[in-house]
C-alpha cells in the first residue's frame, strides 16, 4: 500500500532498528517503545488486519522466535504481546519484554543488537 508506514520500512523508504528478517515477515524496533525492544512483526506483504495473513502459524511462530530472543537478551521470563491494529493499518504484532527490564528503552541499536546476538 502506498501510503503505509510499514510498507514503506519493508521497501527500505523509511530506516529501522532491524531485529529479524525473513521471505516473509520483518521485526523492528518500535519507535515509541514500551520497554527495552519492544518489538513490532509484521508481514513484508501488506495485510490490513493479523487475522487477514494466510500463513498465521508461521507469522506466530516468527512471533515466538523474536519473544525466546528477547527473553535470552534480557533476561526475563515476562515477554508481553500485544495485538490491537488501529494505530498503523498493517497487520502488526507488539512483542517486548515487561517495563521491569532494565536498560534504556531509547537505545535503539543497542537493544536490537541484543536481540539478533540472542538468535546465536
């Protein structure tokens, strides 16, 4: 879509703190983070809704990878995930550790390089 923020980070338009790429789905740093990387997942295909994307398991269990990173890279156990949709219309899943976490929530290559040595 044109005018989608998200679609224009997947085209390289628009910068990201990357934490995860495949053929298929993206994870970056939220720009607004709730915590030390507080992450955002989203299909590199355009979907307006996460119930619209055919391929839920494996969007999931992308989800899923970027939560054990996070847990190894910060270590904790109280990984939240959030769903709700309006405030980007492209399909997106919030994935961050609990705001007990220490570390800088601002330190946006430092906490995503946390998260990509975490998948080592």
């Amino acid at each position: 879509m044109e005018n989608c923020i998200f679609c224009k980070i997947v085209k390289g338009d628009i910068p990201a703190h990357k934490v995860y790429e495949d053929d298929n789905f993206l994870a970056f740093l939220d720009i607004h983070p709730q915590s030390p990387g507080h992450t955002q997942i989203i299909p590199k295909k355009h979907y307006r809704w996460v119930w619209d994307v055919p391929n839920a398991g494996e969007y999931f269990e992308v989800a899923q990878k970027i939560a054990k990173a996070q847990m190894k890279a910060f270590d904790t156990d109280f990984i939240l995930s959030k769903i709700v949709g309006d405030e980007v219309p492209h399909a997106h899943i919030w994935v961050f550790p609990n705001s007990s976490v220490k570390g800088d929530p601002k330190d946006f290559e430092g906490n995503a390089e946390k998260i990509r040595q975490a998948f080592k």
